[in-house]
C-alpha cells in the first residue's frame, strides 16, 4: 500500500469516532469486477456509522439497505428498543449498489442510465466485503443484520464469506425467492418496462410502482382492517399523490429488482439446501413473517431447518412490513441473540 492509500484509509477510520449521529460518508473502491465479467467503473459505497467501535473492534454490526433504502433510513431502526442498540455495538449502515446514494444508474458519471451493467446481490456483497476489508482493514464482524434485499445480501454474505462474521439476522427473509416472488417480481419489472415503451413519463410509473407496493407490502387482512369503505377514496388519493424519492429513479429500481431477479445463494451447492447449509459456519436468527406477500416465508423455513437455527415467526397480519408492528418483540430476540455466548 503506497503512504497516501495508508494516510487515506488512517482517516476514514478517524472519521468513524468523528460523529454521533452519522453523517453520510463514502469509500471510493475503484472499478469493481462484476459478476457476469463486466466491471462496474470507479465505484463507490455509501455508508454512515453509529456508536463507537470498541478497542479490539469486535463489537461491529454491519446493517446493508433493503431495496430502495439508503443507508440515512436505517438510522430509524437503530438505538434503544429499536433492532440493533448503537450504545452497545458499532454499526455500520451500508448503502446498496444502485440505491442511488452509493454507485447507481443515477449517480455514475461513467456508465449511466440505461449504460449501467447488470449487478446482483453478490455484487453488492463484494463492494461491501472490499471495502470492509481493504480500506477499513477489519478482518472479522461480529453481526450483520438486514432485512428484505439486506436479508438477501446478509445470507449471501455468510455463504460468500463464512469465517467472516459470526453472527446474522435476516429478516423478513429469503435465501431464494419462492416461485410466487419470482413471478410479483417479473410481473413488476413487465409492468415498468412496458409502459417505458409506450412512453410513460416516470411520474406516472412511480404512481404504477406504489399501486404494486400496496398491493403487496401488506396483507389482504390487513388492509381491510386498516382501511374503511369511506376512507378508502383518501387512501388511493394518498398513492397518488406520494413524493418519489429524488434518488431512487426508475433505472435505479430495475437494476436492484433485476439483482434480486437473479439471487440463490443455493447456485454453487447444486442447487441442495443441504449443501448450503454445510457450508454455513455463522450463527443464524431468521426473523420472518407468516403473512408476507413479498418474500414467502418457506424458502427461508427451509433453510433454518438445514442449519438447526432459531426463528421468530411474527403471526401479525402486517405482511411483509411485520416488523414495524411487532418491534418490541423483535427487539428481544435480536438483543439476546446478539448478547448470548457464541455456539
């Protein structure tokens, strides 16, 4: 490593004790090789931190966003009562390829647009494992947690990388979509591609998006209970007339969707749950959702039976949003997962 890479890497770990509440950061890792051979150009990764990192660094938490998410959104699932408690661990929140804030169709001044390669949730995984790695310099995590698209890259993460991190909570989790989320999937992604062709303007698309969000996020139970006849004219108004996000555009949606579209973390074992789960060496805690419309809860049941691992089933009609109405009890379980001596 040449002085200046070493005075560089020096201050982005001075920058980690530099706020209490995080401010937007990112590691620039240079072009990264992709999956599929292509290479995504001069990449860079979002991330914020919180809480302090303790003298023999083994009290990290990494925590990836879900789809759409950035790293400033998982500031509300951090702190006391909340999923990860910042006074005890040191987190870092990782923004996702192509969520807009780290290297995205939106934001890469090399390969924007339409120009940008396809990625998959490995993809992510490694841009996040480099920068871990090569410019912060740790060589172990203690936990790693995520939910949806974070679950997806924290159970590819300790099937990439299994001496890496020794403990996971996926939630509302899936090691492979469901037949029924590959198909809410390609239905979405026909859906925004098509009236791409026709000529729908975004603003019309994003309306489209929330109709599909809706529609899926929760439960049919749910809605029902939440949404009266003579409040639902306001709730579709409500839809409607939702701000779109100024970072996650159209093009930015289609390349997540696309790497979730492609995600197995069972590819390289024969497709075998049992394979896979041979290979795992970190300690797991799948929290999941009985009602989730989103990532069916089976694939996941699957595969904490290969591992012998803890599950917290939310029974709640919140659908894939059940963590958010069961977070006390989330909580519990994470703290004492997180607490308890490793197996």
């Amino acid at each position: 490593m040449t002085f200046l890479r070493k005075i560089f890497a020096f201050t982005i770990i001075l920058t980690f004790f530099s706020f209490g509440q995080s401010v937007q950061q990112f590691a620039n890792i240079g072009d990264l090789q992709l999956e599929n051979g292509k290479t995504l150009l001069n990449c860079q990764i979002g991330y914020r931190t919180f809480g302090k990192l303790n003298a023999d660094s083994s009290n990290i938490v990494i925590y990836p966003t879900w789809f759409a998410g950035t790293s400033e959104q998982i500031n509300g699932s951090i702190g006391a009562n909340k999923l990860v408690d910042d006074s005890k661990y040191f987190i870092i929140a990782i923004d996702a390829l192509a969520n807009g804030i780290s290297t995205s169709p939106s934001n890469s001044e090399l390969q924007g647009g339409k120009n940008f390669p396809e990625i998959s949730i490995l993809d992510m995984v490694n841009s996040q494992h480099y920068m871990l790695t090569k410019i912060f310099k740790f060589k172990k995590i203690y936990a790693i947690i995520g939910g949806s698209m974070g679950s997806m890259q924290a159970l590819q993460w300790i099937v990439t990388y299994p001496d890496f991190i020794q403990k996971a909570v996926p939630y509302v989790a899936s090691p492979r979509r469901s037949t029924y989320d590959m198909l809410i999937m390609e239905f979405r992604e026909k859906m925004i591609e098509s009236y791409q062709k026709l000529g729908a303007d975004d603003d019309f698309i994003n309306i489209m998006i929330n109709y599909t969000t809706e529609l899926f996020s929760r439960s049919p139970e749910y809605r029902i209970e939440h949404t009266s006849f003579d409040e639902f004219p306001k709730y579709l108004e409500s839809i409607e007339n939702r701000e779109p996000s100024k970072t996650f555009t159209i093009e930015n949606h289609l390349a997540q969707l696309k790497a979730m579209q492609s995600y197995n973390i069972y590819k390289n074992f024969n497709n075998s749950v049992s394979e896979t789960a041979k290979h795992i060496k970190t300690e797991v805690l799948f929290i999941l959702s009985k009602s989730d419309m989103l990532l069916n809860p089976k694939p996941a049941l699957d595969l904490a039976n290969g591992l012998n691992c803890k599950v917290l089933m939310l029974e709640k009609n919140c659908g894939h949003l059940a963590i958010g109405c069961d977070l006390a009890k989330c909580n519990e379980e994470i703290t004492s997962f997180l607490s308890s001596p490793n197996k």
